[in-house]
C-alpha cells in the first residue's frame, strides 16, 4: 500500500514527549518540535490493526514473550541484514537503553570503565555515571566532513585494566556514520585483545543511505562476535518507541544468561499487553512501509542540504550514512554553544537537540530530527533563514 508520509497529524494532547513536554529540554514551548528520535509519521497501517485488534479484547493483564519474538526477529535481521541469527539468541528488553544498563550491571564493577565514542547519544553517558561506573571517551575525529574512528586512541582505552565494555552506536547518533565491516572488525579485534566486551546499539541500523549496508557487529565472522550483545527493535523504523519492546541477541550462552539474569532481578523481562502484538507486526508485514520512508527521508534530507548550501553557507551538514538525525556543523557561525542553541530555540524557534548534550566534542553543532512531513522541514528551514539573515545583518 501508498503511505501517506506528507500526512501532518496533530499530535498535541496525545502524551507525546516530543510535543506536549517541550518544556523539559527547551524554553521556548512554542518553538516547532524537532528533537526527539520519534518520527511524526503515522505507523504502519499492519502495526495499528495489530494494535486495535488486541485493544479491542477487554482485559488488558499481564503478557509474555511468546517464542515469536525470536523467530521474527531473526527473520527480520536475515532478510534486511543477512545475519542467519537464531531466535534462541534472541532475549527481550523494554527497550535498548535498559538493555545498556543491564549490561553494565551484569558484566562490570563500580569505578569499571565503559568505552564510548563522543559525540554520542546522551543515555550512553548516563547509563554508565549512575551506575556508578567511568567513562572513557574514544572521541571520533571529524575530518573532511566526515568522522573517523581514532583506532590509536581506542586501543590505549581498551588496554586500560579498568576496561570492561565497549557501546558502539552503529549506525552512530548523532553523527550519522554508517561503520563499514573493517572498521567493525578492527573495532571488535582490539576489544578481544584486551577482553573488553562489546555492546552495539543499532536501534537505527534499518535507517541507510547511499547504497551502503548495515553490518550487525554480531553476524560477523569472529570469535568476539559470539559474545558482542546487540540491541535492536522496530521502534525508530515504524515510530512504535511508545510500545517499549526491543531485541538483545547474543550468541554466547553464557552472556546471554548472564543478561537475562539481571532482567529477571529488575522484574522487566516480561512486555505490555500491545508490545509484541505491535512488534511482530512491524518486522513480519511492514518493509514496504520501510523503503517509501527511507525514500521520503532522502527528500528531506536533500532539502535541508541545498537550503543550506544555497542560502545559509555557515550552516554545514553532516552528510548523514544512516538515521534520520541530522548533524549540523554551526561553528563558522562564531558562536559559543549556548548561542547556538539560542539561536535554533529562541531566534528560529526551532526545538533541536545542542550538540554539547552529546559530550563536549559536540559543542557548535545541533542535531536536528527531519523525520517529518516536509511542510514541517520547508517550515523549519524558512525560520532558520529568517534568523540566519537577521544574524547577518546585525554582525
């Protein structure tokens, strides 16, 4: 079926974070929402009938993971990734970032170091600070546009005795990098060398640009690969985050056990009533929805980029590889991160996310989410024009 991904549908008064609960992160309540990794694309009409039709059954008690879960997530990571994965490898979580937090909690101790790669999505730090355990920053290096790993310096962290895990974020939040398999496999060779256990978020692994390919750390042919945990789930793809279900998949009986355990012990290994009527859905009748949205966010995406080359030329973007989170270089603007987040929420009135919310090296940047309508980009883009020229004038 046509999906209507021009479709502007209200979404004040629905509880929505990313509308009804502006205030928390930005001043300016009024500013249009653009922050937030949900899209504002209705979900996929086989999701919603899944949904109502269990909704439409009166008693909403306690559920299970029933063995599908694993069967069509493996069928899903077959089809869209190659990965032959067995279901048996596959746990249940609420969502990626508790799975992250359980795997701090199962496999490191208090004043432990966790790897991360900065700028990187803020619950990665988070996650690893209130479990009481240190971060340890392998900072990507922004050259010619794009960013690269620092394997040097990720091998100096690695080897530090107080090492324990790794989170990889691929494809990589907010900076948009699509890691190829050689870089995966470098990244996975010096963790094994130094026993450093690897945790790859890749919630946004169905997002790809540019004829380029998701690799699952875990699919790839290495000893290390049967122990990396990886997290994902249908929630950016098909915009059901709300429903908070999500996959660990790992080979190592061991691991897994060990990860399940600390589920148990958190009593959140069981899902909601709608969860995995929704999953299932999403990842058994939903890749035509899949490819016209990875379609419609090439468009916004082209947009933003010849707005800003043809009419705001200290704004630089990020090419983005994968994701619908856009990565803005604002320093040639000269100002310091508070203005420029100023400048977006106040000027523009435009709800980014500042890039110092993802770790110092992010400073001078926003991420923008364009998962919208394109009235909702052509919108944006004209108040950051407007404020763009007023900037220059006054200048």
């Amino acid at each position: 079926m046509k999906y209507a991904f021009d479709a502007c549908i209200e979404r004040r008064g629905t509880g929505s974070t990313k509308w009804d609960n502006l205030g928390m992160r930005v001043s300016n309540t009024h500013a249009l929402p653009m922050w937030v990794a949900d899209s504002d694309f209705a979900c996929p009409e086989p999701v919603v009938k899944a949904v109502q039709d269990r909704a439409a059954h009166p008693i909403y008690g306690y559920a299970f993971v029933p063995r599908r879960f694993g069967e069509v997530t493996a069928g899903w990571m077959r089809r869209r990734h190659g990965w032959e994965a067995d279901p048996e490898w596959v746990i249940f979580s609420p969502g990626v970032v508790p799975a992250l937090s359980m795997a701090v909690l199962a496999f490191t101790e208090p004043g432990d170091e966790v790897i991360i790669q900065r700028p990187v999505y803020h619950p990665f730090t988070n996650v690893v600070k209130e479990n009481g355990r240190l971060v340890s920053s392998n900072s990507l290096k922004l050259e010619d546009g794009r960013y690269e790993i620092d394997f040097e310096d990720l091998e100096k962290r690695a080897a530090s005795p107080r090492a324990k895990l790794m989170f990889l974020c691929s494809p990589h939040n907010p900076t948009g990098r699509v890691f190829s398999e050689e870089e995966l496999l470098r990244i996975g060779d010096i963790c094994e060398k130094y026993g450093v256990l690897l945790v790859s978020d890749e919630i946004h692994g169905d997002i790809i640009f540019g004829g380029r390919r998701h690799v699952p750390a875990g699919s790839l042919d290495r000893p290390w690969a049967a122990k990396t945990i990886t997290c994902v789930s249908p929630s950016k793809t098909f915009n059901i985050a709300g429903l908070e279900a999500a996959a660990v998949i790992v080979r190592d009986e061991a691991v897994r056990g060990a990860l399940r355990a600390k589920l148990q012990a958190m009593h959140i290994d069981v899902p909601n009533a709608f969860a995995m009527a929704g999953y299932c859905a999403a990842y058994t009748e939903c890749e035509d929805y899949l490819e016209q949205e990875l379609a419609y966010l090439r468009g916004n995406i082209r947009f933003v980029a010849d707005t800003f080359r043809q009419s705001m030329p200290k704004l630089h973007l990020v090419e983005p590889e994968g994701t619908y989170l856009l990565w803005i270089d604002c320093r040639e603007m000269g100002l310091t991160a508070k203005e420029t987040e100023d400048f977006f929420v106040e000027e523009a009135a435009v709800a980014i996310n500042p890039g110092n919310l993802f770790g110092e090296e992010g400073a001078g940047f926003v991420r923008l989410n364009i998962a919208c309508p394109m009235d909702t980009v052509k919108k944006a883009m004209a108040q950051i024009q407007t404020a763009y020229n007023r900037k220059e004038v006054t200048q």
